[in-house]
C-alpha cells in the first residue's frame, strides 16, 4: 500500500453553525463525482431528504484542503445509519474508505453514550450496501440481513453492525 497524502477529517459543523453549508457543499461534490459521474446513479436522488439534518464527515487533503472522501450518519429512532460513503477514484488506493468508516463508528458512540443509550451496552449502525463492497463492510464486523434488493437501479444488501458502546 503507498503511503496516504497528508489529510484531515473532519465533521461537518451542526445544522445552524457557521461554516457547515459549505462544507456540506463539499460532501456533495464529492459524492456526485463518485455516485453520479463515476457510477452512473441519478443525479436527482443523491441529495435528499436527511441531508439537511444528517451528520457529514469530510476527508480532505491538507494543506490544500481539496475533498476527497465523505461519510454520512443518519440517526434514525433506534439505530444509525451509515450512508453516501465516497472516495475519489484516485484516492481509493489509500483506505481512506476505513479511516471514514472509523470516523463515523467513533462519532456513533459518542453520540450514543450522550443520548443515553449506553445503558444497553450497544448500538446497531445499519448500511446498504452495493453488492461489490459488501466484504468491505465485513471487515467493520457488518453482517448481512435479509435479501439483496434494488436502490436506486443497483443490488444492495442491508448491512448491520453492532457497536459496543464499552470500549
């Protein structure tokens, strides 16, 4: 593996705080290069209706600060959901992917512990993902669940890793 450039990764400020509408932007170019030019899926389902309310994580390169890869953590009633993981092509070969991945399962558990979930000892993130990459998510402890199904005119899998909120 070569070595990664300098970056950072950062979460993108709350809704209503400063500068988080042009870091949102961000995520979003990132994710129409990979999801809309690179793979074909349409460009009027990559925004949607959680974006607004969602927490976004950015990796970029540092000191330039270009984006090259995104995350997205939905919190839904009883579970996360990890969502719009992206990395620029020409950065893939550096398991940005994982540190992403990473970023997202530490905020989940800080959020958890703060909301008062920690009682249960646990939290379940939840992932649809594309066929290809299903092993990728396997490597964070994701099992699959359920039938693969068609989002957005690709097969995917519903992925679910249970977090333990004690380490």
């Amino acid at each position: 593996m070569a070595f990664a450039p300098a970056h950072e990764i950062i979460t993108v400020p709350a809704p209503g705080q400063p500068g988080r509408d042009e870091l949102k932007q961000q995520c979003y170019d990132v994710r129409i290069d990979v999801f809309h030019h690179e793979q074909g899926f349409p460009l009027d389902t990559e925004i949607d209706e959680y974006d607004e309310e969602a927490i976004h994580i950015l990796l970029r390169l540092v000191p330039s600060l270009k984006p090259i890869g995104t995350i997205r953590c939905v919190k839904m009633k009883d579970y996360y959901k990890l969502t719009r993981l992206a990395v620029l092509k020409d950065y893939r070969k550096y398991r940005f992917g994982r540190a992403l991945v990473q970023s997202l399962h530490d905020y989940v558990k800080a959020d958890a512990r703060a909301s008062g979930l920690a009682g249960s000892g646990s939290v379940n993130v939840v992932a649809h993902s594309q066929i290809p990459v299903k092993e990728f998510y396997g490597k964070f402890g994701y099992v699959p669940e359920g039938e693969e199904f068609d989002e957005d005119g690709a097969p995917h899998q519903k992925m679910v890793a249970r977090l333990s909120l004690s380490d």
